[in-house]
C-alpha cells in the first residue's frame, strides 16, 4: 500500500470489494472476490482452484484495457496485485507469463508468495525479486494496539505479547487470535489464556494417533481426518508441515532425520503432483 500511495496518491486508499465472474471454456461460470480502487486491483486466483488460469487471462486483459481518468497527471498504466502465486497451477503460471508480456505497457505486476521456488524460473527472471521479512514481535503488538484502540477496547501489552509470540510472527494470524480472545471473553485480561485455531489442535491429535499406533485401522482413521482438514480448506503444505513438527517433537534423534527426509521428499512430490490426498497418505504411512 505504501508503494502504491507513492504512484498515485492517499486516492489508492478508497478500497472496494467486487465480485467477478468469468466463464472458462466448457462454459462454466466461476466468481471470484477482489479489492480494487481507482487504480490498482489485488486478486487471489488461487482461490478458484485449478481454473485460476482463467481468472489470470481475463482479469489482467480487462484490467489493462481501461485507462486511467487522469492520464495527464497519473501514471499511464495500472496495477495488479496477485496474492499466494506461489499456489497457482503450472498451467495459470505459464499463462501469467504470456499475459504480463503482452500487456506490460498498460498494466504492472506485483507478485507476492511465501516461496520463490515454487514459481517458475521464466516468471522470476523477469521480476525484480523483493524480500519482506515478517513483521518483529514489537510490531506485532503495535498493531493489535492500534487495532484495539480504534474498537475501544483495552488490551493488555502481556495479553498482546502472548498473541504475537503464538502467532509465529504472522501477523495476519495474530489479528484472528485476538479476535478469537475478545469472542472468548469480553474484557480483555492479562492472564487470559490464548486460544490457538481447531484446526491446529485437529492436525496436533491427528499426529499423535500416527504416533501412537501404526496399523491399517489406525491409517483408515487419519485418512478420514486428512479429508476431513482439506475440506475446511487448509491448504496441503500446511498439513504436512503441521503433522511433521508435531512428530519429531515424539521422535528420537535418527528417527528425526528419517522422517524430515520423507517429509521433504513427499512435500516436493506434493507441488508436482494433482491430488493431495495420495501424497499426504503415503507421508502417513
């Protein structure tokens, strides 16, 4: 946002929310939810699934074909925001690639991801690549105050040091755990415990039974729990990252570094393949 402000002015702060819908080839219609103003518009294309290719292709060819109000005293070309590209198909990748080349006179790309290696090399060599380190602990805390005080609320620096240290510096994160608290408890209080998300203590219990038994009964059970995560919509990576730091914690010393090694082994596996589920299955077994 700061960077946008520069090019264009305190305007880029009037924010809406739109709804699009496009049409892919064999004429089904999917809808996506962006945040745009006057002059630039961020997308997660992601969030259709195997059809973000599509998004890409129209989104950005819309975008670029509308000029600006002022071209006299604005920049002449406007921006697109893409969110998680790291999670979009090689097929939207290479999409993306034809399109930012095609209309790079009227439209410019920021592009932001977790990992650059899971974006393809054509895509990284022509991005000026910029490393945002995740927001200190002390940060974290400022905004959870400025957040509170703007909703009237008092929240004690002990309770908001907790939250950014359980957040793992996310800050997107700590915000929904301080919600979570205020839900939890309508004054905050100092020693008010955090609560952390079902899904993690899902995922925790889940590799505990793993840990626990190692049988055709137990996997059938896990497996149940796996789907069971990825239809709440929690991404793969994350499971299996979650049900790896879980299990070295129940693990000896060499039986940790075999299980780091099929960890990496089937998270790669898992960003080649199609269906999640066959590679998270074959990590619990």
């Amino acid at each position: 946002m700061c960077l946008l402000r520069e090019m264009y002015g305190s305007g880029v702060e009037k924010l809406r929310i739109e709804n699009h819908t496009f049409t892919t080839p064999s004429n089904k219609k999917i809808e996506i939810s962006t945040i745009s103003s006057n002059y630039h518009i961020e997308v997660n294309p992601s969030d259709v699934g195997n059809q973000d290719r599509v998004v890409i292709q129209e989104l950005i060819k819309t975008v670029a074909q509308v000029n600006q109000l002022e071209t006299s005293t604005q920049k002449d070309f406007k921006v697109v925001i893409l969110t998680e590209v790291d999670r979009l198909t090689k097929d939207a990748q290479h999409a993306l690639l034809r399109t930012m080349e095609k209309y790079m006179s009227t439209c410019r790309l920021i592009l932001c991801c977790n990992s650059t290696s899971k974006v393809i090399p054509a895509i990284r060599s022509r991005c000026l690549g910029v490393r945002v380190p995740a927001p200190s602990i002390e940060e974290i805390c400022q905004v959870l105050q400025n957040i509170c005080k703007k909703e009237s609320l008092n929240l004690p620096s002990e309770l908001a040091r907790r939250i950014a240290e359980k957040s793992n510096r996310n800050l997107r994160r700590a915000v929904l755990m301080c919600e979570a608290c205020r839900v939890q408890q309508q004054n905050f209080t100092a020693d008010q415990e955090v609560t952390e998300p079902d899904w993690e203590l899902y995922l925790k219990e889940t590799a505990q039974l793993l840990a626990q038994q190692q049988s055709p009964k137990r996997l059938l059970e896990v497996r149940g729990r796996l789907y069971e995560l990825l239809t709440h919509c929690i991404p793969p990576d994350v499971i299996i990252k979650g049900l790896l730091q879980e299990l070295i914690s129940n693990c000896d010393g060499q039986l940790k570094t075999e299980v780091v090694q099929t960890a990496a082994y089937y998270e790669h596996r898992l960003q080649m393949g199609q269906k999640a589920i066959y590679h998270l299955e074959a990590f619990c077994c």
